[in-house]
C-alpha cells in the first residue's frame, strides 16, 4: 500500500512538472532569439557593440553587403550600380518598403549618410563609424532611386 501511494504521489509530481513545462502559444509574427546581453544601440549608426551590429544585421539592409569571399555584392542598391575615381553611384532595388510601407527613397540613404557625416546637422549623430564615410565629399539623390557619391579625390 505504501509503495503504491508513494508511485502515485511520483506520477502526480511528473504531471505538475509536466504541466508546468508547457510553454505559452505565441504569435507566430514574434521572433524570440538568444543573446549574450543586451545592444547597446539599435541604431545602425551608432550601435558598435557586437550585440547591436547582430542584430542590425537581422533589421536592416545597406547598400551592399560581402559575400563569403568578402566581395561586394548588391544589397538595397541593384547590380546596375558603378563606380570611378571621384564618385559612386547607387540604383536602389525597387520594391523596397520600410515596415509602414512607406517606399524607400534616394533621399532615406541621403539623409542617413548625412546625419553621420555632419553630426550638427538634422537628425546628425555622433557616431565613430563616421570614419567609414570620411571618402565622401558629397552626396545627392538626383531621383527616387539614384544616389551619388562625390568622392574626395587626392591632387
């Protein structure tokens, strides 16, 4: 009699412990990831800490990224983009749509860049990853989906 009180009472415990394991449901429009600790910025312009530019990378696109060989390849510019001594310029995909559903524009990248490079302008940041753009002169969106960079050129 003990011993079957005592399997009884085990079975209860692994059904609580069984319940109790059981995990909510979630929305399936949620991603839920593992980090080591918290970003320090989710800003893409000034997040430099490994955890930021994780998960950067999952949220935003640039112009181009590297492929395994650390080649550039065409991100949110398309492969229809050039480059020469004194400017590069960018065809972005079309398509592309912020999470409101707002296009993206010639002018989004423009200000972006901007807002790096002239830290005392609108929406100008103190960032150290200005030093990544320090080669551009100037930069234009001459339509909805060209952008040009004037490259600083050495005499």
């Amino acid at each position: 009699m003990y011993s079957r009180r005592v399997r009884g009472l085990f079975a209860l415990t692994i059904l609580f412990v069984l319940i109790g394991c059981r995990s909510a449901l979630r929305d399936p429009r949620t991603v839920v990831f593992l980090i080591e600790s918290s970003p320090a910025d989710l800003d893409p312009r000034i997040g430099t800490d490994a955890q930021s530019q994780r998960i950067d990378a999952l949220l935003f696109d640039g112009l181009v990224t590297h492929d395994a060989n650390f080649k550039f390849t065409p991100a949110l510019a398309s492969g229809g983009s050039s480059r020469t001594r004194s400017r590069s310029c960018f065809h972005l995909r079309r398509g592309v749509r912020f999470h409101d559903g707002r296009a993206l524009a010639a002018r989004d990248v423009v200000w972006t860049i901007e807002s790096m490079l002239h830290p005392d302008g609108p929406g100008g940041v103190i960032t150290p990853k200005t030093a990544a753009y320090a080669s551009i002169d100037t930069i234009e969106a001459t339509d909805d989906h060209t952008v040009i960079m004037h490259l600083k050129t050495r005499g």
